[in-house]
C-alpha cells in the first residue's frame, strides 16, 4: 500500500536519501523525504495558507482559531478522499467574503452566515459526486468559461463596498500606506516571499499601526461599527486575557432562504477553483488527475460542511500551496499531513486568535483594496485563459448585465418578504441569461468569431490592413 495510490494514502516510500532531492528530481506525492524535513516542508505550506486563511475568517467576522483548526481537518479529509493522489491544502476561501457582508447588511448574524454556506458546501458535494458519475464535461456544459468568469469577477467586485465603508475609513492613511507596502511586497519580491506578500503586509500594517498610536495617540474616525470617535488603531486589551490554550468557541448554524440564495452563487466559483486546481497539479506531477476531479471536489464540499456546522467558514484548495510546491518541486503528501497536523495546534491556542482579531481596520483597508480587486480579476483570467470572445454578443450581453447587476448591487423585489440582488440576482442573469440566449440564437452567432463592428474591438494599429487571414 506504499505510495499513496492504495489504500489510504498514509504510507510515502522516502526518495533517495530522505535529505535532498538530486537535481532536476521531483519527490512524488507517494514519496517524502526525512521526518524532520518533512514537518520544514509543512511548516511551510502553513506559512503560505496562513495570510488569506486568517483574513478571511476576520473579514466575515468568524473565529479565526476555529478557522485555522479546521483547514487542518480538511486538509485531512481531502488527502484521505483523495488517497494521497492530489497533493493540496484547503484552506480557508475568501469567496465568501462578500456573501457574509451581505448576510449581515441584511441583519444575519455569524449563525445565518455559516448556515448559508452550510448549503453551499452540500452543493458542492453533490456536484462531485455528479462529476464523478457523469465526467467533467457536465461541469463545461453547464458553467462554461464565460459563465464561470462572470461570476467570479463579480463576487469579487462586488466586495468593494466593503472596503470603501468599512475599513479605509477607520484609517485612511494607514489604509493607504499597507495598500502600497503591500503592493510593492506582491510586484518586487521573488520566491516564496511573494507567495506571502499579503501576510508581509498585515504584519507591516500592525507594526505600523502601533508604532502610529506611540507617536501620535488616538485617531478621531470610524471604529469597527461605523461610529466617529476617538480610538486607538490597535487594541490589544484582549490578547492579554486570552489563554495560550484552550478550544475554539463554536457555535451551530441557522438557515435563512435570503441569505442561502446570496451565498449559492459561489459554488459556480469553488468549482472552477477545484478544477483549476487539480489540473495544475496533474500538469506539474505528470499524473493525470482528471478521474479524481470528481473526488477533490465532493472532499472540498465534505471538509466545508463539517467546518461551517461548528461555526468556521468553508475551506477550498489553495493556489498559494500550488507555488511552494513548485518552488521547492516537493510534491509529498506528507508534508501536507505535517501542515494539517500544524494547523491544528494553533487552533488551540486563543491568544493566537486575539493577535489576529486585534487586526487594525485601516490595515484591512489596505489589504483588501488588493485582494478583493485580485479575486474580481482571476475572473478576467478565466476568460483569457480560454480564450472567451467577448467580441461576441452571446457572450457579451450576459456577462455585462450579470456583472453590473452583482457589483452595483441591483434588487429585484419579488415579494413584501423576498428579493433578489447583488451576487445572487447577478449569477442567476449571468447563468441563465447565457443557455436561453444560447438557445434562441441563430446558428451563426454560435460561431464564436467576432460579430460586433470591427471598430468597437480592434486598437492594434498594426490591424489595420490586414484581412480576415492576418495578411
């Protein structure tokens, strides 16, 4: 059972000599590498996950010990899933993010959001065990890269709000001091450090933001619930009450059908996360994964489940785990156990979680002005990656209505008790918007070559001139 392709996937045969790989040599996700070395190499995957794995459960106003805890369990159940054949962390999603401000605009609490996740996560398990069933081509028949695009561009835009309310005002300089520091640290740094440039910059922002109130006192703002007073950037008065260990609180989810229907939307998102995942991993192991596409994403619905029926956000496989392996070309599954098993000791201690929580707003503001501009984006790479003609109006009309819709906050009241806006009414004129045009169009609009006015979508200079053929 060696080798993490029977069984269980616990078992790893240790390559070479167990202390370095020989040049140009990968470890194997069936392979390891030295006990000792292999806890470095999960240490490090615990670095990578731990910036976006701590700001989101901040941003959504949930435990962060629990968080951190469970990515952990996870990790787990995904590697066990999996049978060690997909090397990946599960950390904790930022697509959220935006759903839980939502949630709470609409008076939810902490319970209300982790019951509509809840949803999500049984979703994203049944829509694995489909994927298993019927092939991935039910994934590319149903969400194709124009849909899967929108949708994630405008969760994330839809997040701006956020950040323009909420947290620049607490401490606008700041806020813009961490914004540049921590743009500098994602555009000049190399290596792994850039894999943690945004970590880099909320440790810099809590640095600076004390060294502010040492200098210059109080500031007279916003606090966290949107009142102008005079507070202190950062307050630390709970971090010395807090025990070095103790269990996380956790609390039971509740369920509202306004608040599952902002939430739903973003299983369109897990699943091109999931997908993109596994297929990066196939490509840079050279084992094809595409028969565990199914798996990885009903274990990443399982894993969110179980986290957001004890009060923590939902976990998805993260890309930051992506560039270490490609860094160190260290592809064990051990390590990711040593992370997991990492994960779950700081989730045991609350002093820990009472440093994350003591977070200042401004320093947040400078983050997320980044952040959640890049989640909006990747949307934009989904579509330049597959080559999305938005030159074509069956394209085009979908994804501009949904995606002004989702980020502009648009409503539709159903009833005196029911209304559909934001994120949820933007994915449903996205997703259905697209197959019912898709299926009153004319054959030739189903081409997919350009069918607008060459002058609304050609600048290259270097066009003009030239025919159909590029001469």
């Amino acid at each position: 059972m060696s080798g993490g392709r029977g069984g269980l996937g616990v078992r790893w045969k240790v390559h070479g000599d167990g202390r370095v790989p020989a040049p140009g040599a990968v470890v194997r996700p069936d392979e390891r590498l030295s006990w000792p070395r292999t806890a470095g190499l999960g240490a490090q995957h615990v670095v990578a996950m731990f910036g976006a794995s701590f700001v989101a459960p901040v941003l959504m106003g949930l435990d962060p010990n629990l968080a951190i805890m469970m990515s952990g369990v996870a990790t787990m159940i995904f590697l066990l899933a999996t049978r060690g054949r997909v090397p990946s962390y599960l950390g904790c999603s930022l697509s959220f993010v935006g759903v839980a401000a939502v949630i709470r605009g609409q008076g939810g609490d902490s319970a209300t959001i982790t019951g509509a996740i809840l949803v999500v996560g049984v979703a994203l398990f049944l829509v694995g065990l489909a994927v298993q069933k019927f092939g991935a081509r039910i994934i590319h028949a149903a969400m194709p890269p124009v849909v899967t695009g929108a949708v994630v561009m405008l969760i994330g835009f839809n997040l701006a709000p956020v950040t323009a309310s909420t947290y620049w005002p607490q401490d606008q300089w700041t806020a813009l001091l961490t914004m540049l520091l921590t743009g500098l640290a994602v555009v000049c740094l190399r290596g792994f450090w850039s894999r943690i440039a945004i970590f880099l910059g909320l440790v810099v922002g809590y640095l600076m933001s004390w060294a502010f109130d040492k200098t210059f006192g109080q500031i007279h703002s916003a606090d966290g619930s949107g009142k102008v007073v005079d507070h202190w950037r950062l307050d630390l008065g709970k971090v010395g009450d807090a025990d070095w260990f103790g269990l996380p609180s956790v609390h039971g989810p509740s369920f509202s059908w306004s608040a599952i229907l902002v939430a739903l939307p973003v299983v369109i998102a897990l699943v091109a996360e999931n997908a993109g995942h596994v297929k990066a991993v196939g490509e840079m192991t050279g084992d094809p994964l595409d028969d565990q596409l199914g798996t990885a994403i009903a274990a990443d619905g399982a894993g969110s489940v179980l986290s957001t029926a004890l009060g923590g956000p939902a976990t998805t496989t993260y890309s930051e785990n992506i560039g270490v392996m490609a860094a160190t070309r260290v592809y064990s599954t051990a390590a990711y156990w040593a992370a997991a098993c990492f994960a779950l000791l700081f989730g045991l201690c609350p002093k820990f979680g009472a440093v994350v929580a003591a977070i200042p707003g401004g320093v947040l503001g400078g983050i997320t002005v980044i952040l959640y501009g890049m989640i909006g984006l990747l949307g934009a790479q989904i579509w330049i990656n597959n080559k999305v003609d938005l030159r074509n109006p069956l394209n085009l009309v979908p994804a501009a209505a949904g995606i002004i819709i989702g980020v502009g906050g648009v409503s539709l009241k159903i009833s005196d008790n029911f209304e559909l806006s934001g994120i949820a009414l933007g994915t449903i004129v996205v997703l259905t918007g697209y197959h019912a045009l898709k299926a009153l169009a004319p054959p030739h609009l189903k081409t997919q070559q350009p069918l607008l006015d060459e002058g609304t979508s050609a600048y290259d200079p270097e066009d003009k001139g030239k025919d159909d053929d590029g001469r």
